[in-house]
C-alpha cells in the first residue's frame, strides 16, 4: 500500500508532462499577478479571555484541544484570564521562467499564550519575558502545477479540506458554507490534490498518505477522494462526493502517545466514538458518500441563501476475533435571508443531525459517523454555525473546544440547531451579532439524558481599517441533563458548572 502514493504521483506527473505539450494551454497575455514572483497574506490575531474554562492537567499550559470534560481535562468552575496571539505568514514563490506553470506554496504558524515560556523549543510557546523560543510550525509546504488555467495539482503537504474548490483561492467564507463545511475533513496533511474546472463543471480528485508508521511495514493510514459539481445557474450547483480510507495503522502513529485511528486514546480528547477493540490488532476499510449543495450561501447575490449536505458512511472494521459493520448518517441544512441593504443585514438558521450508536459495538455494529477527528486532533473543524461553546468557535489560538467538537459527539449522535442575526449599525463599520443554540442527542448516555445544552452569544465588530477587525465576544451555555451522566461530565457526581466565556480580540488580514 505504502508504493500507491508514489504511484499515483508519478501518473500525475505524466499527464503534467502531456498536457504541457498540446495546443492552447496557455493564453498569450501574462497572467498579471505572475509580474510579482513572490507573494504574500499574513494573518495576526489576539485575544484577551475571561471564563470558567480551565484544564486541571498542568502540564498542558493552556494548549487544549477537544471536548469539554474529556480526557484534555477541561472542567468548569474556577475562572480563568489570559491573552494570547497567532501569526501566520501564506507565502508564495512563482519563478517568472516557470510563467505560471508552478508555485511553491507555503505557510507557517507561531502561537503562544503572553508570559508562557522563554529560551526553549516547541510549539504553541515563546511567549514569556525574554521570549528568544524557537516557534514555527509548519502547515503546508507544497508544489502547485497549473499546466493549464483551468487545471490544478498540489504535491507535498497539502490541505484536505472536505470542499471541492482549490484552498489557495478561495475565501474562508466559502470553505465553511459550502461543501461539507469542515465537519467531515478538514486539516492538513500530505498527497497529491487535482483540482480541474470545466465550463460549469467542477472535478476533484486526493490521494493522502495520512500516516506512514514503519516504512517497511503494512501499517499505513491512506486516504482517496473522488468529488464532483455542477452549477445549474449562476447561484445554485450541487455535488457528489466519494472518500475511501483504508486503515493498517493499528492505532500507531498520530498525536503524541494518544495514537489515531478507530482504537486509540484520542479519541477521548477529540470527542469522537472509540471501538474499544482494547489489545486486538485491527483493519479497517471505510466509505463516505455523499451528496453536498448551495446557493449563494454568503447573499452576495440576492435576498435568500441556502447550503447543505447529507453524508454516509460505511464498511468494515475487524480484528481476529471480531468484525464490526459500520453506517452511520450526517446531514446539514443552512438557509439565509437578508433583510436589509448589506450583506451584513441577515439571519439564519443552522441545523445538522448525526446518527448514533447505543450499545458500543457488543452487537457487532457502529451506527454513527466518523471523520478527520478519529485521525488527528483537530482533523475537522465544523465551527461555522455561529455558536462558542455548545459547538466549537473559529477565533482561536492555542485552546479550540466546545462541548460538542465533533458532530459524532462521542458516538452518541447530534441534533443541533442555531439561529443567527446580524446588523450593520454603521454600514460596513459597525456590526453587531447574535445566535442562540440547543442542542440534544439521539442516543442517551447511561445516568443522563438528551439534552446537551442551550446557548446564546453577543459579538460586536468595529472595523478599524479594511482587513482589520475589533470585536467583541460573550457567550453562556446552559448545561442540560445529558451532562447527568458520569460517562460524559468528567465522571464527577453532579452536572457540572454552566460554562461562559468573555473575549476581546484583533484581527488582522495582511496583503
């Protein structure tokens, strides 16, 4: 398995080399950005934070990632204040002799949490007096050969973004409303992307070696992706899609000494559904379907938006003495209006649904979802929605969590919904924000009931300048009786404290 990615590229260096040889793959004007050989986007962002969110794990000095009171230790009750901020450079190379042919695209990331550490090495840190940490991590590092205007094929360490359009350009806005929006995939990692338009017609096509362990060993983790849309009209198109994941890893690998995959620690930090195979070696082969769509889901086009997508999942996994068949179910509905003159003048309602499993795997079966997050931690980021704390928010640095952070919600399944409305106060200067959440279970845990939680937020946002935004956040989440349960709560005997949050935060986009 180890020699396909290897293959596969090869194939696509090929048909490189082929379609750089025909006619009319290249126009006669220049392209006018190729004038600039490098280029660059910065994003800077800080935020100060008052809440009752904290570990209880010491030695994670803040950097926490997953689901409150999971194995990262996240409790509530004591409060917590700090101030932390992220840089990330997006840099690009395009030598004038290659004429666009090829780029070389790269981005890196330097986070750290103000008077954490000093005169060390490691990531998330740098940030205390003295600084001199050496800090930089490295998201992507990739090649992009563009044989023809409408072709891209990205090669080396890459994004896996369950969205059919090419990363490097298209807006975060788009990412996360259409598509399958982050909830399924949505991460970095290494492959080879294509990525080729026709007409009204889009295609898609990955092969990802998400890990490769002992390099002479079957024991890899690879990923293949097939996806496809057409646009009916100018506003509405709609897509299919196909990932098949074959899984030899046996829990080797991944984050620290948690491990990935279907039986591995992780799985309590990231709060997704683990097999519980306990010492048994395991393979897996697993199937998504499914189907995704939209229509101006920004409302730059007219008064009424809409986006959604339903996913399945399906297949196999095995150890030498028990086989478990997998399906589960995911759906999303997002529907917009926009009332007034701007953009910015909206509401809109949010739903998704996930089916769930009762009973572990005793019967043989896995009725719920799986995504990224079985895999890496964070390896899908469904935070588009508009909620903080019931769901996971964007605006963050070294701590992402949410009472549900993956819509599986430990194999238990999801029903959420969020309601959102939005006003400019002073056109494009002044915004002002609200939603409110709830969300339940299909599945109940033992000791506890359906109902995970209800939240409502605030955000304020006052634009500086183009590109540079002031906000304000505040967010409470009203803890409902699934948290009744020990299995879910931290394994504390009374529902735990109501989580809230209070952040100010600068954001600014560098071009």
């Amino acid at each position: 398995m180890k020699r396909i990615i290897p293959f596969v590229f090869f194939v696509f260096s090929l048909g490189i080399n082929l379609l750089a040889q025909t006619g009319g793959d290249f126009p006669e004007e220049k392209i006018k950005e190729d004038k600039n050989e490098f280029k660059f986007i910065g994003y800077y962002y800080m935020r100060s934070e008052i809440s009752n969110t904290y570990p209880t794990n010491e030695f994670l000095k803040g950097q926490i990632v997953g689901r409150l009171f999971g194995g990262n230790t996240t409790k509530t009750g004591s409060d917590s204040r700090f101030t932390e901020q992220r840089f990330i450079p997006i840099i690009a190379y395009t030598p004038r002799l290659f004429d666009g042919w090829a780029t070389m695209r790269m981005s890196f990331e330097f986070d750290w949490t103000w008077g954490d550490a000093n005169y060390g090495a490691g990531g998330n840190f740098g940030g205390a007096f003295g600084a001199d940490f050496v800090n930089m991590q490295t998201q992507n590092l990739f090649i992009e050969f563009r044989p023809q205007r409408n072709l891209f094929i990205n090669a080396g360490l890459t994004r896996i973004f369950d969205n059919i359009r090419v990363p490097a350009y298209t807006f975060t806005d788009d990412l996360i409303t259409t598509g399958y929006r982050l909830a399924i995939w949505g991460s970095d990692g290494t492959g080879v992307a294509g990525h080729y338009y026709l007409n009204d017609q889009r295609f898609k096509f990955g092969a990802y070696q998400l890990y490769e362990n002992n390099v002479d060993q079957n024991d890899d983790v690879s990923l293949f992706e097939l996806d496809y849309e057409y646009d009916f009209d100018i506003k509405n198109s709609a897509g299919l899609t196909l990932y098949y994941l074959r899984d030899r890893g046996n829990a080797e690998g991944g984050v620290s000494i948690l491990g990935q995959g279907l039986n591995s620690g992780l799985s309590n930090y990231n709060g997704v559904f683990n097999f519980n195979f306990g010492n048994n070696d395991y393979t897996a082969d697993i199937i998504w379907l499914g189907t995704h769509f939209h229509g101006d889901p920004l409302l730059k086009q007219g008064r009424f938006g809409y986006s959604g997508f339903v996913i399945s999942n399906f297949g196999n996994a095995k150890t030498e003495i028990q086989s478990v068949d997998i399906f589960g179910l995911a759906a999303n509905l997002r529907l917009a209006y926009k009332y007034g003159k701007n953009t910015n003048d909206y509401v809109s309602a949010d739903g998704v649904f996930s089916t769930g499993d009762d009973n572990n795997i005793s019967d043989g079966k896995y009725s719920g979802v799986l995504t990224g997050n079985n895999w890496t931690a964070p390896g899908a980021v469904f935070f588009s929605h508009g909620l903080y704390l019931l769901l996971p928010h964007g605006n963050v640095v070294n701590r992402f969590t949410g009472a549900v952070i993956d819509i599986q919600n430990i194999g238990y399944g999801l029903m959420a919904g969020s309601l959102t409305g939005s006003y400019d106060i002073i056109p494009n200067k002044l915004k002002i924000k609200s939603s409110l959440g709830i969300g339940a279970s299909p599945v109940t845990p033992a000791g506890g009931g359906s109902l995970i939680g209800t939240e409502f937020n605030f955000n304020l946002l006052y634009k500086l300048r183009v590109f540079m935004d002031l906000e304000l956040h505040a967010a409470y989440l009203k803890l409902g009786d699934f948290y009744d349960s020990q299995a879910v709560n931290g394994g504390i005997p009374v529902r735990p404290d109501d989580p809230w949050v209070l952040f100010a935060s600068l954001k600014w986009i560098m071009f």
